[in-house]
C-alpha cells in the first residue's frame, strides 16, 4: 500500500512491482549481458571515432535515421567481437537485418 499525491492510500495490484523489485531486476540483467558482451559500450565510441573521424553533421530525419541504424551496427558488431572466436548467434541476426534496414533507408534517398 501507498499514498497517491492526494495522500490517500492506494492499494497495488497483487503482481504489482515496486519500484526497488525494478531496479533490481535491471541489475540482474545488466550483470548477464556483462557476462555475455562484456564493456563493449567501452569500444562503441573508438569504433564511431573510426568510422567518422571528421565528425557527423545530421540535420534531417532521414539522416537521423540512417545514422541510428549504423549505431545499431556498431552495437551489435562490438558485441559481436567481444565474444570472439565463438562471435554471437543473436548479434549475427541482428547485424543482418539491421544491414537490410540500413539498405531500405539508403534506396529511398536522393542523390
């Protein structure tokens, strides 16, 4: 039970969650995939840096949508890398369709 803003009390749903049981739910999750990817998101910004040494200048949705999609890529391929040599079944799949996405924005722009 708790206080809504008025001050009265509000009953939870039965398999209602609170707050803290989030929380430490999303510890757990992220303890797994540190276990599976590691700190890739530690090499996610060399690789950018890599990719884009001048920098990206993105001013419309199109490009913003483009370039999310190349983040995406770098995501999974760093994930990817971080279990090298066995690489990653899941990140493999994603990097593909995240590639046809990537391919279906770049047919509809203009040159």
């Amino acid at each position: 039970m708790g206080l809504n803003k008025e001050g009265k009390k509000v009953m939870r749903k039965k398999n209602q969650k609170k707050p803290i049981d989030c929380i430490e739910d999303a510890l757990e999750t992220f303890k797994e995939r540190n276990k599976t990817y590691g700190d890739n998101y530690l090499q996610h910004g060399k690789v950018m840096m890599a990719l884009f040494p001048n920098g990206v200048e993105l001013k419309t949705i199109e490009q913003h949508n483009r370039f999310g999609v190349v983040n995406m890529i770098v995501a999974k391929l760093t994930r990817y890398a971080q279990n090298w040599p066995a690489g990653h079944l899941d990140s493999v799949h994603d990097l593909g369709v995240y590639a046809f996405i990537l391919e279906s924005l770049d047919s509809g722009k203009s040159q």
